[in-house]
C-alpha cells in the first residue's frame, strides 16, 4: 500500500535522480538537477564524479553528464556508487565486478 511506501532522505532523491539520469544516451541534465534540488550536482557529487570522469567512465557533454561507451559496460556499478553505503544493500551485493574501478585499459 501507498501508505507503508518508503520515504527517501534527501540523499536518497538526489542519487535516484541522477543514476536515473544516467540511464538516458543524453545523460543528466544538468539543470533540470538544479531546478529539483536547488544546488549544483557537483555540491553533492563532485568528487565521485570527478573520478569517474578521470577512469573514462563518465563525461560530461554541453554541461551534462552521460556514461561513456566504456561506462556502459559497468554501468550497474558506477549508479550504485552514487547511493549512500547501507548495510542491508551491501548484503545483497557482495562483491564488486572489479575492485575500485582498478583495470588495465
């Protein structure tokens, strides 16, 4: 039922917005991030981005920020990066493609 529907933190949201951004070819808007939250993606995300950005796996197009063609192969574990570390979901996902996005390219 509606009525028992988890509430999501304000980190939740954000994270939710931008992985689901993230599943488009265009990527995140941007904007339309700040127009929801009322503060820069990077305020939030900046670092992770950042290195992601770095490793190949991210880029940012005309102010937007999309998954590379290399980042689509492991896109299920970069969007899990940007969710806040719980112990219950950790159970759920063991182990890691890869330690840390650490791979020869």
């Amino acid at each position: 039922p509606i009525w028992r529907a988890k509430k999501l933190s304000a980190e939740e949201q954000k994270a939710r917005a931008l992985v689901l951004g993230l599943t488009f070819h265009e990527g995140l808007s941007t904007r339309l991030y700040e127009s929801m939250f009322h503060e820069d993606v990077d305020a939030t995300f900046g670092p992770l981005i950042v290195r992601l950005e770095s490793e190949g796996l991210l880029e940012r197009v005309n102010g937007d920020i999309r998954l590379t063609v290399r980042g689509g192969f492991f896109s299920p574990e970069i969007r899990r990066q940007f969710f806040p570390a719980r112990a219950s979901t950790s159970a759920r996902y063991p182990g890691s493609y890869f330690r840390e996005f650490a791979y020869a390219g």
